[in-house]
C-alpha cells in the first residue's frame, strides 16, 4: 500500500503568482496616491544649495517644521522615494505583462470567442504605463529643463547638449519689488531666508505653481507672507499677512489690488511694487513621444479592463473609466502645454483620486480570485484581477 504524500505548493510558483497578484500593485497604487497628495498639500521646493522658504513653512506649520524638514516633506518631488516607488511599479507591471502573455500564448483554444478581446486590453495597460514610464526615464537621463523668467530683454535659448529645444510658455508671474522704511524714511534690511543676508530692495516673484512667498523684517521683528488670489493669476489680490517672529502671531492683514502698495506696520513702511513678466521654459525631451504612446495606449488599455456597463462592478467601472481618461486628458493637455505631465492644478489631487480608485478595485477582484474553478487557478488563467476568461 503506497502513502500518499501531502502536496507541497511550489515556492516559485507561489511567488509568481503573489507578484502578478492584485494585492502588491493595490499596495503600490496607494502609495503612490498618498505620495502625491503629500506633493499638493504641503508646499515644495527645490533641492540642492539653495535654501528653501524657512519663513513660509514657520508661519504655515509652526512647530511641526523642524520635524517635516527633517522628514524631508518640503522636497518630495527630489527624493529618492518617487523614484523607488516607481521602479516598483514598473517591477510589478513587467512581471503582469510576463504573466498575460504567457497566459494568452498557453491557453490558446480554451479562449472563448471574445477572450483575445478581454485579455488584450489589460496587457494593453500594462504596456501603455510602462512605455511611459520608460520615456519619464529616457528624459531624466538624457533631457533636460529650465525655466527661466522672461524679463524685459528677450529670454536666449539655453546652449545645452541635445536636440532640438522646444519652448513652452507656462504662465504668467508678479514680479514684486518690496523696500522697507522707518518712520525717518531710513531704509531698513529685508531677508529672504533665515540664511540670507538683509537686503534693502528685495524682489519676490509668485508664479502659479509657487502663490506664496515670506520673508523678515529683521528689525523690529517681522516675518510677512505674501499669497496670491482669484485662481493664481498675475495682478490678481495679494494678500499680506504680517506675523511677530519668532512666536508667530498675526499682527495684522492686509490685501494688495493695484500695482503700488504701502503698508504701515510698528512704525515700519512697507512700500511694494509689481510688473507681471511671462514665465517661459525651454526643454530637450527625447522621451516625449514615448509619453505619448504611453498615455494613449494606457487609457485605452485601462477603459478596455474596466468594462464600464459589464454585468459585475458596473458602477464602479463606469466611474473608473471617466476618472481614467480625465487623468489621461489632464496628463496630455499639461504634457502638450507646459512640457511636464503635472502642471495643472489640482491635479496631483485628481490622478490621486484615480490611483485610489484603481487600488480599490484591484483589492476587489482580487477577493473574487477563489471563485474561480480550481484548474483556472492553477494555470492561471484569470489574470490581472478580471474575469478575462469565462467557466
């Protein structure tokens, strides 16, 4: 009489089949949603030598601001965590396409009529977001950008390595001349950052993606926030708000609607001028047809897997599919305009609404997965979280 050994899952297999599961992309989908809601909630700057906007943050999260500098939340954009957030993406994507290519090749006859047209469209997805994440990194390895602002005098083109340059025109900046005086009309210093020495004429610029602005009045004490209104546009209101340093109380405000502007504050003239100057970019971008192919392919793809008007998560998919190609427009009309995929406002908070809503239905078919018949598990055949195969 022979003993029947327990059967013991291939490890490998098991691996495999956790890697192209809906679980990590659904973990991967929501983090990088959090992450860019981060980016659009709390105010970023550049990285590198130069000092970020100590005075705007101090007046914005108080105490908090040692720690979120020390969490490095003012510099999401140039961290290394997008990028490895990304990379698992990809990771995890090329593995998905992997798994649906093999899937199609292997079932072959077992494919009911319309399972070529099922089953093309998710790795229709999956291809369409890893082409364009590969010309997001053909673009950082070999593109480039800059983005200065156009002043009086016409703004040269940058003589930097590549081919040709294009030239975007990405909105418009107050240009503000700001002197400070006491009440003998002796000039009093202003610093920019809390690193910077005092100035006696300083000049600030709010651009549409950077409103706001801060800087001190060493002297008597003075930190002024400066932030623009009605929808960020140039000669639109500024509002100014006056804060004692270093406890940060408001002390006063005030709101700027013409282009000279005078503020008496504790015996101090607050004297502010402004030009509007429009802000140009000039960009090589060699991965920017992949971009392209990328994003048409991917929405396609994506509102393809979805199904809106399918018999299970109607409403659901109805709903993705519309956030999908608003998240596509929005991507394209920035990309066409501004030369970057993400210059349009509010938009880090629309994609992150859509990512979210991706995850949550991955996390839902995945707990459909099981209903499948065994032999269909077993090789496979339900792939990418759908129903792409039937019986």
């Amino acid at each position: 009489m022979s003993i029947a050994h327990p059967h013991r899952p291939d490890p490998w297999r098991l691996a495999w089949r956790t890697a192209t599961g809906n679980i990590p992309l659904a973990v991967c989908l929501f983090a990088l949603a959090g992450y860019l809601l981060l980016m659009a909630w709390i105010p970023q700057f550049p990285s590198g030598p130069a000092p970020t906007d100590r005075w705007l943050v101090q007046t914005r999260f108080g105490s908090w601001t040692r720690t979120m500098y020390w969490l490095g939340l003012f510099t999401l954009g140039h961290s290394p965590t997008i990028i490895i957030l990304l990379s698992l993406l990809a990771f995890l994507l090329l593995l998905r396409s992997l798994d649906l290519a093999e899937t199609m090749a292997r079932s072959g006859s077992r494919i009911q009529p319309n399972g070529w047209r099922e089953a093309l469209f998710p790795l229709m997805a999956c291809l369409g977001i890893l082409t364009l994440l590969a010309g997001l990194l053909v673009n950082l390895r070999w593109g480039w950008r800059e983005e200065p602002l156009r002043g009086p005098a016409a703004t040269p083109v940058p003589s930097r390595p590549g081919g040709p340059v294009r030239q975007y025109r990405i909105g418009f900046a107050d240009a503000l001349v700001i002197r400070a005086t006491d009440a003998a009309g002796r000039s009093i210093g202003l610093q920019p950052t809390a690193r910077e020495a005092a100035q006696r004429e300083l000049v600030l610029y709010l651009t549409p993606w950077a409103p706001e602005a801060s800087f001190a009045v060493p002297e008597p004490g003075l930190v002024i926030r400066l932030e623009t209104q009605k929808d960020r546009l140039a000669r639109s209101p500024i509002r100014v708000e006056v804060f004692r340093a270093p406890g940060g109380e408001r002390v006063q405000e005030a709101t700027m609607e013409s282009d000279s502007f005078a503020l008496p504050i504790d015996g101090v003239i607050l004297e502010m001028s402004r030009q509007p100057y429009p802000l140009l970019a000039f960009a090589y971008d060699p991965g920017l047809g992949l971009k392209w192919a990328g994003l048409i392919l991917g929405a396609i793809g994506l509102v393809g897997t979805l199904r809106p008007g399918g018999r299970k998560e109607r409403v659901l998919g109805l709903l993705l599919s519309v956030l999908t190609l608003l998240a596509a427009g929005l991507a394209g009309y920035s990309l066409e305009r501004y030369g970057v995929l993400g210059a349009i406002p509010y938009q880090r908070e629309a994609t992150a609404l859509w990512l979210t809503g991706l995850a949550i239905w991955l996390v839902r078919w995945e707990r459909a997965r099981p209903s499948a018949s065994p032999a269909a598990r077993s090789d496979g055949i339900a792939v990418s979280g759908s129903p792409l195969y039937q019986g």
